[in-house]
C-alpha cells in the first residue's frame, strides 16, 4: 500500500488543456473517488497516475517514487476496466494468474493465489470457465480477481461497473466497498454517477472543465458544496435552484417566502441564488405560509417515497416525499423549504451562507 501525491499536474493534447494544475494527496489505503460529467478529464487523470498517459506538467509520486517517466508495468498499481478486458482464450484461472506467470512464479504458488483470491470473490467453482461463459458481474469479479493477485500498492478502477445493469450495480457497489475494508489498499475510482461516488468513497474529488472543484468525505459535499455546480452535481434528485435577494438578514426568495439566513461576505440587497434539496422540501397545503405556490405537473411513485414535480411561478421544482400521498397532476399545492437546510451561493456560484 501507498500515499499518492499529485503536484500541479497539467495534461494538454494539441490546444486542448484537459487538466489544469490538479493538486492531490490520497492517503495510504483510502478509497478515493475521481468524479464529474463526461470530459471532466477523470479518467485522463487515472490514465496518468496508471502511466498509461504522459504528464504534459507536473509530478505523480506513488509512494516515494516520482512515476512521471516510469512505463506501467513498473508502477506496481493493477487497474480494472470498465471493458473488464480479460483474454478470451483463457479461463478464468488463468486470466486472474496471467500476471504472476509473467513474473516467473511458480505454478504452484500461482494456484494457491487464485484459489485464494476465488474464494473471497466467490469465484471457486468457475475457475475452469472461459469469459464466454459468465455473466457480466462474474467478468467483473474476474478482473477485480485478477488485479488482487497482483497484491498491488494502489488499485485503479476506470468505471468498472458501467455495464452492468442497475441492480447487478447496486450489489457490485456493495461487494467492492466490503473487498475495500477487507484489503486496505489505496484505491482510485473513477465514476460519472455520483451515487455511486457517495457510497463508496472515503473521499471524493469532484472535477469540472479540468480544474478540481472540491474536495471532501461524501456527506461534506452533500451538506456544505463548496459552490453551485458541487451543490447540483452531487444528489439525486439534484438540488432545486432558485431566484432569490437578501433583505438585512433574511433571504427573499423571489415569488417565495422570506427565511433566516446565515451569511458570510455578502452584502444587503444582494441577489443571490438559493439551493434546496428536494428531500428538503414539504408539500403543504396550497397558499400556506411560507411556500411557494404551485401546481403538480409531475408525480413519480417509488415505493418508499413519491417525487413531486411542481410548475411554480420561479419555474420547475422538485420534491422527494417520504411520507404517502394523493396528489395529481394538475393539482394545486405548495412546497415548504426547511429552515436552516436551504444554501446561498453569490453572483459567482460559491456558496456563502445557509437560509
């Protein structure tokens, strides 16, 4: 296992500046998410750290060694794809031993890994199959398989679970955040779904345009987003947005109610934007007291809760309510902020109080 230090690393191809001074320090055996919409420059970053790229500017360390100018092979990471990429004319024995054979150790010593590393994946009883006969989650559980071998100092994954359908995600999630705890081993994890950043990092490194945005644990981002495109990017459904100017010490939402606000740097009379998340949002009845008024235009039953889309005079909203009821679309109803849990961001998008 090892620290990872990335030191004002820039990435360019022609005039294109993929990444632009990233700063980075991984801790020995955390699990690091890289996160952020497509051509953020995530898996860029990943490609670099793996040695799969060049570094335009900048060092990459792994452990105590600069690897800027190191070929892959010499890096000691092993990373899964999200092609999983294993060799079709091998088992699944000797796709997960393929490695350790190229190292010259021997047949013995090789079998008693990947039976080992098999049982922990539950992987024992195909180890005479070829990657034409298992499902995509086993593939999945084979090329993870065949990186643990490798008993690497830092674990890469590109998207791993990106082919895989939602509930076979859902339980892979589960299964690589368990062999985590297990191992120990520095893992960096490269995603676009932020559900899956949330409940699986240690930490989360949300990037946008090539610059990092933010950098914290999953509920630091999901409490106090450093700016708007943090507070919209991390949650599902995504954080409402909506209009709004500060009178004093309170904040007017435009053609909504006025709430306490706790402001940083900002001045009376402001305008400003405020953030609420759905969750966040009571439905009430029409008119009442502090709301914003509106009419239902969506509704999406889930089971456990009940998403309300709502046409309001400040434009389309969202609510996520938990408890059970009748609503139709057409229907008049008002949604309700929580007080305190609502964010305030400035003309330049970063957050500066709570309302």
């Amino acid at each position: 296992m090892a620290e990872v230090h990335i030191r004002d690393v820039h990435k360019r191809h022609g005039d294109a500046h993929i990444l632009r001074g990233i700063h980075l320090d991984i801790r020995d055996g955390e699990f690091v998410v890289l996160v952020g919409p497509s051509g953020c420059g995530k898996s860029t970053l990943l490609r670099m750290i793996a040695g799969l790229e060049e570094v335009t500017a900048g060092e990459i360390r792994i452990g105590s060694r600069v690897v800027n100018d190191l070929p892959a092979k010499d890096r000691d990471i092993a990373m899964v794809f999200q092609s999983y990429a294993l060799y079709p004319h091998l088992t699944v024995a000797g796709n997960m031993g393929f490695s350790l054979r190229l190292k010259g150790m021997n047949k013995a010593d090789i079998a008693a890994k990947v039976n080992a590393v098999a049982e922990t994946l539950g992987l024992a009883n195909l180890l005479d199959r070829f990657p034409r006969q298992l499902s995509g989650g086993q593939r999945q559980r084979v090329a993870m398989g065949r990186a643990i071998v490798r008993n690497p100092q830092v674990f890469l994954f590109d998207e791993p679970l990106s082919n895989l359908d939602a509930k076979l995600r859902i339980s892979m999630r589960a299964e690589i955040k368990e062999l985590h705890q297990r191992l120990q081993t520095t893992t960096i994890y490269v995603t676009h779904d932020q559900v899956e950043a949330m409940t699986l990092a240690s930490r989360i490194v949300v990037l946008h345009g090539g610059t990092v945005e933010q950098i914290g644990t999953p509920m630091d981002l999901y409490d106090r987003p450093a700016n708007q495109f943090v507070a919209g990017f991390i949650g599902a459904p995504a954080m409402n947005f909506l209009p709004a100017h500060l009178v004093g010490s309170a904040l007017q939402v435009n053609s909504g109610p006025a709430l306490p606000a706790s402001i940083s740097g900002a001045v009376a009379t402001d305008a400003v934007t405020f953030g609420i998340r759905p969750e966040h949002l009571r439905a009430v009845a029409p008119a009442a007291p502090g709301s914003i008024a509106g009419t239902v235009a969506v509704v999406e039953p889930t089971g456990s809760e009940t998403i309300l889309i709502v046409q309001s005079v400040t434009g389309r909203l969202t609510a996520l309510v938990r408890e059970r009821i009748d609503l139709q679309p057409g229907q008049p109803v008002s949604l309700q902020p929580v007080p305190g849990l609502g964010h305030v961001f400035n003309a330049q998008g970063l957050r500066i109080g709570a309302a």
